[in-house]
C-alpha cells in the first residue's frame, strides 16, 4: 500500500519530502513519549471525545431481558 501511495503521488508531491517528512513524525511522536514520561504525566494517550463508561457495563435488568430472549 506504502510503495503505491508513493508511486502514484510522485507526480504531485517531491518523493524526497516523504522521508523527511517520516523522521518529523517520529521525532515528535518520541518527544511526545519522552516529555511524558518526564513530568510524570499518568494518561500518555490524549482522548479526543471524553467518554464516562460505567464500572460495569450491563444493568442488571438488560440482563434478565437478555436471558429471556435466549
């Protein structure tokens, strides 16, 4: 998929930009890592929609209806 993406976009886009543009990346997803771990930061992934699951993901009565639905 990666070997046809570049050769299909080379036309368009200068294929020498692709690795500079891959060590940017990993560069800054390894000082992501890194400054986290620095300040002791407890969540690594940021979440974009915050979500509030329950402890326990089923009501008990879903599961009485459940059961009698076989």
């Amino acid at each position: 998929g990666v070997l046809f993406s570049i050769e299909v976009t080379s036309v368009y886009f200068a294929v020498r930009n692709y690795w500079r543009g891959f060590f940017a990346a990993v560069c800054g997803a390894m000082m992501f890592r890194l400054l986290a771990v620095w300040f002791n930061d407890e969540e690594t992934l940021t979440a974009l929609f915050a979500t509030h699951f329950q402890s326990y993901p089923f009501d008990p009565m879903e599961l009485l209806v459940y059961s009698f639905l076989g």
